[in-house]
C-alpha cells in the first residue's frame, strides 16, 4: 500500500506533463541562521509595527476626545510600563524599516550572495540597536525634560 501523503505532492510541469513535489523539510531539520531569525524577525515587527500604530490612534483619539481622556492616556504612556512599550514599538519600527530597505536591495538585485547576506545581517542588528537607542533617548530626554518644565512651572504657580 502507498503512502497517502504521495498523492497531494503531486504537480504538473509548464509542459503539461506530471511530477512528483518534493516534501519541504520540518524546521526543526534546518540549522537556525542570523538570516533566518532576522527574516522571521521583520515579519513580527511588521505586526508589532502596525499594532504600535493601532495604539497611536487610539492615543489620538484620546487627544481630540478633550483633556480627561487625553490626560489618561498620558498616565498610560507615561509610567515605566507604558514608556517600555513605546520604546518596543519605536525598535519594531526602525528594524522592520531597515528589513525593508535591505529587501528593496535584493529586490534590486544586489546583496543576494550568501556571504553577502551573513555579512548585512549584524549590520541590519547593529543599525537599528543604533538607530533605536539614539531615538529612544532623544524621546525620552525630551519628556523627562518637559515634566521637569511642567513640575517647575506648578511650583512657581
């Protein structure tokens, strides 16, 4: 008796003619590579990208709503909890940008050797912890600048 699974890899050629499709190997038979993580890794920071972005709406929102609702948002954003996520959001961000710029490049035809790849990959990893750690400091320099501003003018008041 034949195997089952044979019958649903079965394909036909440009020409008409039938063939056999190979059975794609289980991922737990390849051997995990910096170009595999970070392939899997713009794809979730897609995702989280566009959630971040869903977030941001809302944090709108909650600004043309009138100061009760915009003033919980901030307490959101504003406790540790919520400045992590935000700095999550902004890295999910800045990679998924820099996975898109090196797509653009292979789609170019460029940077498409093996070597190539194993080489971009830590300087993808590299420019966006660069990228994110200068933004994130910079954002988070200036909040902290304004509510020292803001405790300062409540005291003179």
């Amino acid at each position: 008796m034949q195997d089952i699974r044979k019958a649903l890899y079965v394909g036909t050629r440009s020409d008409g003619r039938l063939i056999q499709r190979p059975m794609s190997p289980h991922l737990q038979i390849y051997r995990y590579r910096l170009s595999m993580v970070l392939s899997i890794s713009n794809r979730l920071t897609g995702v989280a990208a566009t959630g971040g972005a869903a977030l941001g709406v809302f944090w709108l929102a909650a600004a043309a709503k009138g100061p009760k609702a915009f003033a919980t948002a901030r307490k959101v954003t504003g406790n540790p909890a919520g400045q992590l996520l935000l700095v999550g959001w902004l890295a999910s961000v800045v990679y998924h940008t820099v996975g898109g710029i090196r797509h653009l490049i292979w789609d170019s035809g460029k940077r498409y050797d093996k070597e190539e790849l194993n080489k971009d990959g830590p300087v993808a990893v590299g420019v966006t912890a660069g990228v994110s750690t200068v933004l994130a400091a910079g954002l988070l320099g200036v909040a902290a600048k304004r509510a020292r501003a803001l405790a300062k003018a409540g005291k003179a008041s």
